[in-house]
C-alpha cells in the first residue's frame, strides 16, 4: 500500500496516539457525559489528526498551514476539555497524556513555522 503524504508526517502519527490515548482517557466517564465532554473530547482529538492529514493533501500551502491552524485550535480545545474533565474528578490526566498534547503542540508549531518561512527562489 502507498504511503500517503500525511502518514509521512511525524506530528500526524503522534496525533494519532493522541486520539487513542484520548478515547482511553474519556472511557470511564459517567453516562451522563456520553454526549458532554466524552464527545466532545473524541471529536477534538479525531479533528486534529484529520486537519494535519486533510492540509497535508492540498495543493498550496496557504491552504496546508489554515488546516493545521484548525488543527492547532483543536489541539487548544482538547487541552481545555481534558482539563475541565480533570478538574470535576472524572479522570486524572497521565503525565504521559499531558506530554503528548506538548509533543504534538510542538511539533505542529513547528511544522507552521517551517511552512511560513518565505522561500527563496
């Protein structure tokens, strides 16, 4: 099978272990919460992979660096959702979760940062 042009990218695999690490985290939540935070939760996780992968596949790269702006918000949400999910006791946030989000905050900001330098012809 070919390798597609995201599945390259070292940030979108690490995202992928963030949606898996993020369904793990939400497991366990209250019924009461299936279509609260543990929703909403999955849905920020799946969106920032899917936002690396769909930029990933388009032709310019003003387009590429709008989608992992989305993904970058998505990422801020995540954050704030696994927080709040921390702060009313439904589950205690792993040091290695909390690195995870760090690592791909970093590497997408600096996947960003690369794609916004000018070229030089």
């Amino acid at each position: 099978m070919k390798e597609r042009p995201h599945q390259r990218l070292e940030v979108w695999r690490d995202a992928m272990s963030l949606v898996e690490a993020a369904y793990r985290f939400s497991q366990d939540f209250p019924d009461t919460e299936r279509f609260g935070l543990t929703l909403q939760i999955r849905r920020a996780a799946v969106s920032v992979s899917s936002n690396i992968a769909e930029g990933a596949a388009r032709r310019s790269t003003l387009d590429y660096l709008r989608f992992l702006s989305i993904a970058r918000g998505s990422l801020s949400e995540l954050d704030t959702q696994l927080q709040i999910s921390t702060r009313l006791g439904f589950a205690e946030m792993s040091p290695e979760l909390n690195e995870l989000v760090d690592c791909v905050f970093s590497k997408l900001n600096a996947l960003i940062r690369s794609l916004s330098k000018p070229r030089t012809p």
